[in-house]
C-alpha cells in the first residue's frame, strides 16, 4: 500500500514552494528597480504569499498527470 502522501507529491510541493519564492523575490527585485517603496511587511509577504500557494499546487497536481494523455 502506498502512503496518503507519496514522495512524488512532496517533491512537487518543494518544487512549487521554490519557485514561487523565487517569484516573489523578484516581485521585490522589480519593485526596488522602479524606486517603489517596499515596507517591510510588503518584503516578507512577497515571497513568503507565492511559496505558499506554489507549495499548494505542486502536492495537489500529480506529476506525469495531463489532459492529453493517450489510452
């Protein structure tokens, strides 16, 4: 039997999260270029917002999963 979370999931997850903090890093990076105030509140949340959600997506889509998968 496999577990409810499969390892697979978990790297995905880790993925996800890395990806979405590196987004939200340069979220930041683009906000500092243009001279636009960043609070610090602003600075945490803006990584911290799309590794969430990236961490999400990636344990709630199974890799190797498409619409286009032949039968």
């Amino acid at each position: 039997m496999s577990s409810s979370i499969a390892p697979t999931r978990i790297s995905a997850a880790v993925v996800g999260a890395l990806v979405g903090a590196a987004a939200g890093i340069l979220l930041v990076s683009a906000a500092g270029t243009f001279s636009i105030t960043v609070s610090g509140l602003f600075a945490g949340l803006a990584p911290g917002v799309p590794a969430l959600a990236g961490a999400a997506v990636g344990a709630a889509v199974t890799p190797g999963t498409t619409r286009s998968d032949p039968r």
